[in-house]
C-alpha cells in the first residue's frame, strides 16, 4: 500500500509558511480529514490528491508517497480467498 509520507510533506509546506495540517488542506483544498486519515495510513493517496501536493509544495511524487510493506501484505492477505473446505464422503456413497 502506498502511504503519504506526510513528515516531508510537512518540512516542504513549513519552507513555504504552512505550519499545519490545516494550512495544508487551506492551499491545497484538501480536507483535513483526508490529510489526517493520509498520515495515518488508513486511506490509500490517490494520483488525483499527489498531483495537487506536488502541484502546491514542488516536490516529486516520489518524496511524497512509500510503499509500506506491512500494509501492503497485510492488504495483499486480507483479498485473498479462503481456501475450500475439504469435500467429504457422502453418507451412503460407500
């Protein structure tokens, strides 16, 4: 899963005066309730919302985001199906 690596984000936004979360969604219209669930790795960032950050701080996507490998598998383990349930004999088949 890809994460917003938002200590970045903020050392950028503090070089152009932004001080916090809400500054942030202030010059980039993002809600502050995005930025937050963003940080906390609860929503993934979509292409949309990494082009308006790097459109607003003039970094790379690459500062922006990282791959968190523990998310990533356990999101990965959560789609995957469960296995079958062994089929039986029939009562009276044998």
């Amino acid at each position: 899963m890809l994460r917003l690596h938002m200590a970045k984000l903020l050392v950028k936004a503090k070089e152009l005066g932004d001080e916090s979360v809400a500054d942030v969604a202030q010059r980039t219209g993002i809600s502050r309730s995005t930025l937050h669930r963003l940080a906390a790795g609860t929503k993934e960032p979509s292409l949309a919302t990494l082009w308006t950050l790097r459109d607003a701080y003039g970094v790379g996507l690459d500062t922006l985001v990282y791959d968190d490998p523990l998310t990533t598998r356990r999101t990965a383990a959560s789609r995957r199906w469960p296995a079958p349930a062994p089929v039986g004999r029939r009562r009276g088949s044998g």
